[in-house]
C-alpha cells in the first residue's frame, strides 16, 4: 500500500508527535504542582543568598 520511504516519513512523524506530547503532559505536570505547591523556606533562603545576607 505505502511505498517504504512513505512508510518512514510517518514513522517519524509519529514519533515526533508522541515525544510533543510526552514533553507538553510532562510540562503541565510540572507546572501545576509547582502552582500548588510553594515552598517559603527554600524562596526565602534564595532571596537571602541573593541579596548576601546569609553565608
């Protein structure tokens, strides 16, 4: 039916799709743990490393 480099093109097509994919679901995993969950104590050591008031 499909010749074989057609057969290639979709397979890699394919399989770009599905590592989109993996990334985007990984990334709004990600992102909305992150928004659910914040974590004081290590921002408010950064903020004090940052501003060199903590050694």
């Amino acid at each position: 039916m499909f010749t074989p480099t057609v057969k290639w093109i979709i397979a890699v097509i394919l399989v770009v799709d599905v590592a989109l994919l993996c990334s985007f679901i990984r990334f709004r995993i990600k992102r909305n743990r992150s928004s659910a969950f914040f974590d004081f104590d290590r921002y408010k050591e950064r903020e004090l490393l940052r501003r060199h008031l903590l050694d």
